[in-house]
C-alpha cells in the first residue's frame, strides 16, 4: 500500500477509550466489577428516554429527522436561544469535530489546557491546525496563561468547565473579565459537559454570552446528567451566523431517530435530573470524608468525579483495584503520575471502591516509589 497520508494525520495519537467492563473481566478473570471511571451516571439512563426510544423503534425503518426539529426546539426553550443557535451532533464530540471542520484550517493554531479532553487535540489535528497546549494552574484552567498564549494565528481557544479531569471551575466573573482581553477573530469553544453537577452559584455559565465578541459555542451533552452516553447525543449553542456554517459541514443525519426521541424526553424528567444531582453530591461527600479519614488527600470537585493523590504509582494503583474488580481512572497518561481520577457512584458501589481502595493502598506501600 501507498498511501500519501498527510503528517498531520500521521501526527494524531489515536484515543484509547476505557474499555468496555466485559473486556476487562475477561483479560483479568475476575466477574461482577464496577466501574467509576467514565464519568456516567451512577443511577443508570433515564427511565423517559428509555421508554421513548422503545416506542419509537417501530419507526426505525425510516431516516431519521435531520433538522432535529423537536429536540433542537426544546433545547431552544430550555436555554432561551433561538432554535437556529442550536447544532445537534453524534455526542458533544461531533460538534467539535465540525467546529474544528468549519473554523479551522492547515497553519492555524487552536489553544487549549494540559491536560484536557483529549478529542480537541485530535480533532484540532485532523484538520492540519496545530494544538497549543497551555499547563493548568493548581489544577484550575490559568486563563490569563490562555491570554498569553495567543498569536495572531490563533483562531479557537478550548476551555472545559467544571473541567475535565481535574473538577476545578471557572468563576463567571473572571470569564467575562478574560473575554474582553480576547481577539475578535476567534472562536472560544466553551465545553459544558459537567456544567450540570456545578455547585458553586460563581460558577460560569456560558448560555448567555454566545453572542459575545469573540463568539462562544457551548457545548452539552446528554452523556452525563442524562445518562445517554450510549446512544451518542450532545450538542452545540452558538451565534446563528456559526450554526449555519456548522450546518454546512454537518452529516445529514447526524443524530439518530432514537437518540433525538430519548434526549427529547429526558428534558421532560425533571424527577430523574434532581435524583442524580442528590446522589452524586450525597455521594461525593460521603467518598472524601471517607477517604479523608483514611488520611487520604483527594481534591474538590464541581463535577461527578474527582481526582485521588495516591502518592504512588497511579498506573499501579489503577491495576490492583482492577483486580479487585473497580476500575477507575490512573491519571499517568494526563500528566498526573501520582493521580486516579474516580467517579461518584451508588452507595453500594462507593463502600465497594473504598474497601478495594484501602486493600490496594495497604498492599502497595511498601513498594519502591511507594
Ligand atoms: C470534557 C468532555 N467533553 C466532552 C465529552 C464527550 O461527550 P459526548 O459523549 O457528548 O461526546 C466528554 C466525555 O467524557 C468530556 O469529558
């Protein structure tokens, strides 16, 4: 074979998604494990978007809507934006990829943290534009660092609030004071994917700024509050003159007839929306008084996970709790050696993780670097 494949997409390290708990079970031999390391919903999808997409099976012989007319409507009123502000896409990661498609090309450069979700690098790649990666400070995305950072080829800037693997969070105050310093020429791609689980009344919310210069396109998604991360639906709220080149680019049925049924329904399951919250901040709190009595430092979060310093290897630490059969995160490959990154989940599962964990922390004390 000959291909004449680009460099840049020769420069793409592909992602490595956690694998799947049946896979894992099989490689370690163990049965019956939990998992908190994908930031999903503890308590499972939600019951209204489950009975939705059944019904609309029947239909499922037919294309699918591609304006996402009901959904892209109630997403509308919902956020108070007009319905042409709204781009649906396969996941919250479609909308990055036609944002980079759209806005980016060869010789450009996109800002974002290090560590940070890993599709905007890639995505920034496989368009020929270059990532510029900016450190985070005590853990909190440094937006002056951002400021900095900018160069008359920079064309998008990637923030992720409450962010992503870290917890920390952005004040509206300080973000609005960081855009004024800002360029009009670019785009800030503002990713809310966590913004559900915030408690902290300062936190940022994006909503309101997208016709702000520079432009803003927050992203959602229903993978995490809604628990829908399987069936692949997020979207993108955005000035209406970028939506519509969005739309350009954007696949004609990019969301399925069964993801737009169940994301519609879920909005309508304000029940199911107030137990995750409930659980995940009873939860949280019950996981680092817990691991604080343990005299084991863990750091405050405004999301569903939260990150564990285990003064140790975390590669080691993430492969014995495998073997007893939770897995979690190890923060090595962000640039965290000393981390695991951990997910709140159901109360039967959080004594499991901390029995585990406490097990794993005793075994592995004695050994060097440990
Ligand atoms: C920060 C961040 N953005 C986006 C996503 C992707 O969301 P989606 O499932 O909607 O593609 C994730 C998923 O883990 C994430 O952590």
């Amino acid at each position: 074979m000959e291909l004449k494949v680009p460099e840049y997409i020769l420069s793409i390290k592909p992602y490595t998604p956690g694998k799947p708990i049946e896979e894992l079970e099989r490689e370690y031999g163990i049965s019956g494990s939990i998992k908190l390391a994908s930031n999903e919903n503890p308590l499972g999808p939600c019951p209204k978007a489950v009975d939705a997409m059944k019904a609309s099976m029947q239909d499922i012989h037919r294309y699918p809507d591609g304006s996402g007319y009901y959904l892209t409507r109630k997403l509308a009123e919902k956020h108070d934006v007009r319905p042409d502000n709204v781009v649906l896409g396969n996941g919250s990661d479609d909308v990055i990829g036609m944002l980079a498609r759209t806005l980016l090309q060869a010789g450009d450069e996109a800002v974002m943290t290090a560590p940070s979700f890993l599709m905007y690098e890639i995505l920034v790649r496989s368009v020929g534009a270059a990532p510029v990666f900016v450190p985070l400070n005590n853990l909190a995305v440094d937006l002056d660092a951002i400021a900095s950072a900018i160069t008359e080829k920079t064309r998008m800037i990637f923030i992720n609030n409450p962010n992503n693997p870290t917890g920390t969070f952005i004040k509206q105050d300080a973000f609005e004071a960081f855009l004024k310093r800002l360029p009009p020429s670019l785009t800030v791609v503002l990713d809310e994917a966590y913004i559900e689980f915030a408690r902290d009344p300062s936190c940022l919310n994006g909503l309101s700024l997208i016709d702000e210069n520079p432009p803003i396109a927050v992203l959602r998604t229903f993978s995490k509050i809604y628990g829908l991360a399987g069936i692949r639906i997020g979207y993108g709220v955005m000035p209406a003159e970028m939506a519509g080149l969005l739309h350009r680019v954007r696949q004609p049925f990019n969301t399925s007839a069964l993801a737009q049924a169940g994301a519609v329904a879920a909005l309508d399951d304000e029940d199911f929306l107030y137990q995750t919250l409930e659980l995940v901040a009873t939860e949280l709190d019950f996981l680092q008084t817990a691991l604080n009595k343990m005299g084991v430092t863990s750091f405050p979060t405004q999301a569903n996970f939260f990150l564990i310093d285990v003064k140790r290897d975390a590669d080691r630490v993430f492969q014995e709790m495998l073997k007893e059969g939770v897995i979690i995160r190890s923060m090595v490959s962000y640039g965290y050696p000393r981390y695991i990154r951990v997910n709140v989940g159901k109360r039967q599962e959080n004594l499991r993780f901390l029995e585990a964990f406490e097990r794993v922390m005793d075994k592995t004390a004695q050994e060097p670097g440990g």
